[in-house]
C-alpha cells in the first residue's frame, strides 16, 4: 500500500497502538506535526489519549489548528482525536476544540446504574450505510474507553448505549471520528481502518 | 445492546518471559510472551494484563522492549502492572503501547500517585490494583508488597475506605484481588466483590479464586463485576475461552462472541 499516511502527533499516548495498527494492514503511518507532511498526506488521522484542554493547547502550540482545517484528503479522528473535531467539549470546564464537525462533547451521565468511565466492548447500533463502515454488521463489538461523549446527531454514522445512546462514529464530509479504539478493537477495528486506507474515496 | 462483561487472562512476566508458579518462587516458564498473548486475543479475551513480577520487589522499571512487541502484535487492549512508581515509569510503559498501567503497592505507599498518573493521562488509563484479605475481626483490609510472602504487610485502611479513596484520586478502574480466594480455585469471593461494588462507581474486575465457568457465571450475576481476571485455568488450558463465552452467554450474561477460528 503506497498511500502517505500522516498521524498527527497530538501527543496522545495510543499513538504508537494506531502506529502498529496500520502497520498491520499493511500501511506505513508518518508521526508528524508538519504542516507539508499533512497536507501532502492522502490520509490524515488525529489520534488521541487524555483530556480535551490539554489536546487542544498541543494543537495550538503546533500550529496545527489551522492545518487541520485545510486538510482536504480524509480525516479519521481517532477517540479524544474524534471529539476534538466537534465544536465544544464540556471537558475541563468548557474547551473550544476544531469545528470540523458539526455538533458537541458533553460528560456521560453515570445514571441509570452505568460505570463511568465507558471502558470495554460495546455494540456499534443505528448503523448508516458508509464507505467507512462496510463489512460491519448491526451490533458488532468494539472497544471503548471514555468518560464524555457526543450527543446522537446528524453526522452520527454508527451509536452505542451506555446508560444515553451517543456518538460511535461520525462524518462530515471527508472528515470522520470513531469513538471507540479501531487500533484495540480487533477485527471490527481493523476493517474500519483498512476501509478507511481504501474504501472512503472511492 | 449493551456493555459486555470482559473476560481478562493475567499474565506474570519475568526477565521477558511468560512464568507461572506463586508469585514469587518456583517459576515455570510459559513461554513467549507474544505467541500467549496473540493466541489469546485470537481465542476472544477482551483484554490482557501482564504483570510484571520481577519489577516491583527490586523496584526495578519494566522492561519496555517487549511491551512494544505486544503492542505490535495484538489488536485488543492491554495492561501493564508492576513496578511503576512514577508519572514518569507510566508514561514510558504508555508510550510503548500499553493502554492502561496499574499500580498498587507503590499506591500504598504514596497516594499521591494515583492523582498524579489521572492528571498526567486521564483516569481511563489508571487501573489500581488492590490487594484484600480478611482480617480475623472480620473486616477487610488491604495488603501492600504481595509479590514477596516475606515482605508482603498488612494495612490497617480497610478495603472499602481504600477504594472509595483511590476513585477520589482518579481511579478509572479498579481490579481486586481477594487474596483469601486466590490460586485455591473454589470461586471468587463473591461477597466480598459484592461489597466492595457497592462503592465502587468505575469499572471493576475480579481477581482470585476462578476455577470452573462457573465461577464466572457467579462473579458476572452475583457481584455485578464489570470484568474478571484470572491465569492458571486459562494458561492450563482448564477453561477455554470461546466455551468460556458460550456458556456465559447461555447463563445470559452479556459478553463479546468472536467467530469461530478458521485453522
């Protein structure tokens, strides 16, 4: 697979697992914070691992607040990589994240008798058909680890229950986020990545 | 469509390798340590934990190099206990892939700690693991320094102030190991996980005392554990896991199947 992978270096601690991830289908990923590494790139994925505000300062320092909008090849964000590219996080006080798609972060109420953190298997429901997404079924499992979600919205492609139904997947036009960890999801995650490298464009 | 219970082979790790025995002496070797760990994400586990047994006792660091190798290799989420004692051990075993770190004595000794790791990588990544054994008034309380029979103390904090104060650190999981049940495989100490749900608002893993799918079945209905941990029946080959699935999803608890192996 000769695609340029670039993986946005936001600092998260999956960024190795997404690294190997993709090496295991085959693809090469950059680590980069580069802005001609990114925009060259046919592939651009934000990972993430850790707080909302914390992310977004990195993203700032790095100038890559900016870059990330001008990316025109598609984007996966990759869970706290996904919420950042909604508009707002309620995460450490309130946090203005990317905008790149519609919609907002909010905390995952611990009612209904749910643990919070959303840590484990849980089923993908209310599936949309998308290039992203093909070859996974209605309620197949993938892992999640999170305490704030988004709200079920517009762009939402894929959900899960815990306690609310919220976000599993999302789009907006070339840009998508996946919830849950496709490097940590077995093979549910790596069809949804390898759709990614070559389904999504097509 | 919910939240499925995990099922969470522990792997003791020594000088890179895969070992079994007690803790602390007699060690069998197992093996490699990513042929164990790909045959069981392969088999359906939901989730590995490697503890690494010659870390804490000499307080050495984990070796990392392996820890990269798992990382490579499986497609399922893993932990990493023993041994950190700092944001900075953590975040070395983190960068090489882990997904989470678990601390425990080294927890005991500075509390601090837990707030510490929840700051620097959120509470996601934070497991503590506590040791619990019940005293002769009755009352659980916890142990530190459980690697070594001959160093291993007891606390006088309960098990259950102790786990209402390490959530309040940042505790993002919680895994308890009721050492009164351990490697006698007549079951876990569902009472005491039982009690020890009732104040705990993370996530939860057994540890200790499985010995037959029954035993899970029992964990899963009776103490509303979100996950249970256990080595010898699975390394044994005692208790496989797709069967292990089936039969908890026939008593109706919610688990993850995967297809059945292609040879």
């Amino acid at each position: 697979m000769s695609l340029r992978v670039a993986l946005v270096d936001s600092g998260g601690t999956n960024i190795g697992s997404v690294s190997y991830a993709l090496e295991r289908l085959g693809a090469t990923a950059r680590l980069t914070a580069d802005r001609g590494d990114i925009l060259a790139a046919d592939r651009v994925v934000l990972p993430g691992v850790g707080a909302a505000g914390a992310a977004m300062r990195r993203l700032r320092e790095l100038d890559l607040v900016e870059v990330l909008h001008e990316v025109h090849a598609p984007l996966l964000g990759v869970c706290l990589g996904m919420q950042l590219l909604f508009g707002r996080s309620a995460e450490d006080g309130g946090v203005q994240t990317l905008g790149l798609v519609p919609g907002s972060v909010e905390p995952i109420r611990a009612d209904y008798g749910v643990r919070v953190p959303h840590m484990g298997w849980n089923a993908l429901t209310e599936l949309v058909d998308d290039p992203l997404l093909a070859g996974i079924g209605e309620g197949e499992r993938a892992y999640f680890v999170h305490s704030y979600a988004a709200p079920v919205g517009p762009s939402t492609l894929a959900a899960t229950t815990h306690g609310d139904t919220f976000t599993a997947v999302v789009r907006s036009g070339l840009r998508w986020g996946a919830q849950f960890h496709p490097e940590r999801s077995a093979a549910v995650g790596a069809r949804l990545l390898r759709n990614f490298l070559t389904e999504v464009d097509r | 469509m919910t939240l499925a219970r995990r099922i969470i082979p522990c792997l003791d790790v020594r000088d890179g390798r895969v070992v079994k025995g007690t803790r602390f002496r007699d060690h069998v070797d197992m093996g490699d340590i990513v042929s164990l760990a790909t045959r069981y994400a392969r088999e359906g586990a939901d989730e590995l934990v490697f503890y690494d047994i010659t870390a804490s006792p000499e307080g050495r660091a984990v070796d990392l190099d392996w820890v990269t190798q798992v990382s490579r290799a499986i497609d399922i989420p893993f932990c990493v206990a023993g041994g950190i004692r700092s944001v900075d051990a953590a975040r070395a075993v983190l960068h090489a892939g882990a997904d989470k770190i678990s601390v425990n004595t080294p927890a005991t000794q500075r509390p601090e700690l837990v707030t510490e790791l929840a700051d620097a990588f959120g509470v996601q990544c934070v497991v503590v693991g506590v040791d619990s054994l019940r005293d002769e008034d009755g009352v659980w309380r916890i142990r530190q320094l459980t690697g070594n029979p001959d160093a291993t103390r007891a606390l006088p904090v309960t098990t259950l102030d102790w786990v209402r104060h390490v959530q309040e650190r940042g505790a993002g999981e919680i895994v308890l190991n009721c050492m009164g049940s351990d490697g006698v495989r007549q079951g876990y100490d569902v009472q005491q996980l039982a009690a020890v749900r009732q104040v705990c608002h993370v996530p939860l893993v057994a540890s200790g005392g499985a010995g037959a799918p029954e035993h899970f079945v029992e964990v899963f209905r009776d103490a509303d554990v979100d996950g249970a941990l256990a080595a010898t029946v699975f390394h044994s080959g005692d208790i496989e896991i797709p069967a292990l699935k089936r039969r908890l999803a026939e008593a109706g608890v919610t688990v993850r199947t995967v297809p059945e192996l292609t040879a």
